[in-house]
C-alpha cells in the first residue's frame, strides 16, 4: 500500500444493470465514494444476458469497469490486477462465486473481502446446505466479512464460521443524486421493489389493503417479476423497472414511501435497504415495516413512521397534514447527510483495511 490511495478489485453481480437488483446502485454509490477519496478501482463483471439487454448504465463514470465472459477469461485477463492489488473483494450472488472466491485467495497477496450484500439469505442458503456463490470453509478464508446486516449476525458470523473480522457495511446513497425535488406530488403512497413472495404478504397489508379502503387515494407499485394473478386495485399504479437515473423523481412524486422488508431481514435484523435509504434522500416520509435494529437508523415517529397494519397507513395517510410530512422527511434526510453516504462507507471501508494491514 502507499500513500496515494489504494489499488481496489471488486468482483460484483452487477454495476451496469440495476434491473431486478439492489446490488448495482450500491456499488455505483461506493465506487464513487472510493474514487472521490483518491482510491482507484477496478470493477469486474460477469457479461450475463439478462443484464446485458438491461444496462442502464454501460459505461459507469467513477473507476473502471471491465465484463468477462467466464472463469477462464477472467483468470487470464485480470489475474496481475488481483495479485497486485491492496484489496480484493468479491461480492454476493457473483456467477461461481465460490470458484472465483478460491482462485482469488490463491492469487490476492493484499487484503480480502467477501462483500455479502444478502446476509440473511446467505446465511439461510449455508444452513441449508450452501449458498452458489460462498461456501462455509471459504468464510475464515476471507480477511473481511462485509456484511449488508450488522448487529448480533456480524458475532454469529465470527463464532459460528469463523470468519476473522465480520464488519457492517451497509448500502449507502449518491447524496448528489438522490435529493428533493420540486415535481409535482402524483401518489399518497408509492413503493419500488422486485417482486418477492415472502414480501408479498406485507405489501398487500400494508399498500393493496389500504388503497381498498381509500379508493380517492393513488398508489404505485414499481418493480419487476410481479405475478400476472395479482389484482391490483383501480387506484394502484404499476411500472415494470425504475431506472436509477430516474428514482429521485420517482420519489418525490410521492406524498410518502413505503418499505417493505424481506422476511429474512427482518429476521435478522439491523438490514436496512438501498432503497430504504435512497427514498430518505430525497426527503420522503417513510412508512415501513417493522424489525430489529431500525431504530439505530432512524427515529422512529421523527425520522420514519412504522405500520404493522393497513389502518395505521390510511391513519398516516389522511392524518398526517402535509407540514409534518416535510418535517418528517427533512429529518430523515439529514439522518442520511450524517451517517449514509457514500463518503462514509468509503471511509469504513477503508478503516477496515488499515484494521486488517495492521493485524497482519
């Protein structure tokens, strides 16, 4: 390492294609973080084809990013920037992960990470018999667990797998891109989220039910991968993707936003979302689920609203006037100014790093 920033390899799902994942905004936010603080970086990703006739970014503007078509390639092209680099991270979901994850603790001679930005499926997957991107005797293998959960799993991770350092290292927002605007309000409520069947159940509860109730209201739910069965209310929008060049008008269409939390992140815990994060950016009033740990990201009742049941979204809905609503965000807002940008998780990462140099 030397004093002119670090030499940074991140092995990722995705950078250039935010359809159907969370995985894209956040490296793009993080990369930027790094680059900004002087550190250059290499991304490099699999050229899959559901991505590659979905890029909505093709050419990322902070580092550089390189696609491979496979193992082999990737081996032959990119093996001198792993040896040499002073980190190396691979994240979650990567195709052949684990065999990626081996060759690059054979090569890397600075420090290692696994960046798992699905904790609590990860962990369900090893309990289960395996995750396909992470198996349990790479884990102690990895200097760095960076984990998208923090709380009690980072300790279960050390105790249980062994992993030498778990550290949080949660999503993060591109403050310059996500922001309040002045659109016009179009929708009460408004959510964004791939579809998936244990969030499903909270999404009927907590948007579905409540637009039953107040027909007059409008409501959008924007995401792909929904079932052709489902009946979506009159006064219920819906868009198939949200480019993220787009999401902070999206979001400030909305009177508020809702989140809704996977059931294995709720299980854990402390798993706060990319778009959790990015909807409080631009000065939305959040009405989420409620799980362990949401507390130590936001106030509740100040900060970010909590409903366990549809009547309290029609409450919120119709109570709440809309000085209180700007209030609300304003706040939720400058949470994330002070602990969520992507500045910080540079600098967390970083001191990671120097954590682990020092260690030897």
């Amino acid at each position: 390492m030397n004093g002119h920033g670090l030499d940074i390899v991140i092995l990722g799902l995705s950078i250039t294609s935010s359809w159907g994942n969370g995985h894209a905004t956040t490296y793009r936010a993080l990369v930027r973080g790094l680059t900004t603080r002087g550190h250059r970086v290499l991304f490099l990703e699999r050229d899959v084809p559901w991505y590659a006739a979905a890029r909505d970014l093709s050419r990322p503007h902070h580092g550089r990013t390189c696609l491979y078509k496979n193992l082999a390639e990737l081996k032959k092209r990119f093996s001198g920037a792993v040896r040499d680099a002073d980190l190396v991270i691979v994240g979650s979901y990567v195709p052949n992960g684990i065999a990626v994850g081996e060759w690059v603790l054979e090569t890397a001679r600075g420090v290692t990470a696994f960046y798992d930005i699905d904790t609590p499926v990860t962990l369900t997957m090893l309990d289960n018999g395996g995750a396909p991107y992470l198996s349990r005797e790479l884990i102690p293998r990895y200097q760095l667990y960076l984990s998208f959960t923090g709380g009690p799993v980072l300790r279960f991770l050390e105790r249980k797998y062994g992993s030498p350092a778990a550290r949080p290292l949660y999503c993060s927002v591109d403050t310059d891109l996500y922001k309040p605007t002045e659109d016009e309000r179009r929708w009460d409520l408004g959510y964004m989220g791939t579809y998936s069947a244990d969030r499903q159940p909270v999404l009927e509860r907590l948007l579905l039910e409540p637009a039953r109730r107040c027909p007059q209201a409008r409501m959008i739910v924007a995401g792909p991968k929904y079932p052709a069965k489902i009946e979506w209310p009159d006064n219920v929008d819906r868009i198939e993707h949200v480019p993220p060049k787009t999401h902070a008008r999206f979001y400030n269409r909305q009177s508020f936003t809702l989140n809704v939390t996977r059931r294995s992140m709720v299980r854990a815990g402390y798993s706060p979302s990319v778009r959790l994060f990015e909807a409080a950016a631009c000065g939305r009033p959040i009405i989420s689920d409620r799980w362990d740990g949401i507390e130590s990201f936001f106030r509740i009742g100040e900060e970010i609203l909590i409903a366990r049941a549809g009547e309290q979204v029609v409450e919120y809905l119709t109570g709440i006037r809309a000085a209180e609503r700007a209030a609300i965000g304003r706040r939720a807002r400058q949470r994330i100014l002070a602990e969520h940008t992507a500045a910080h998780r540079a600098l967390q990462l970083e001191a990671y790093v120097f954590e682990r140099v020092k260690r030897g």
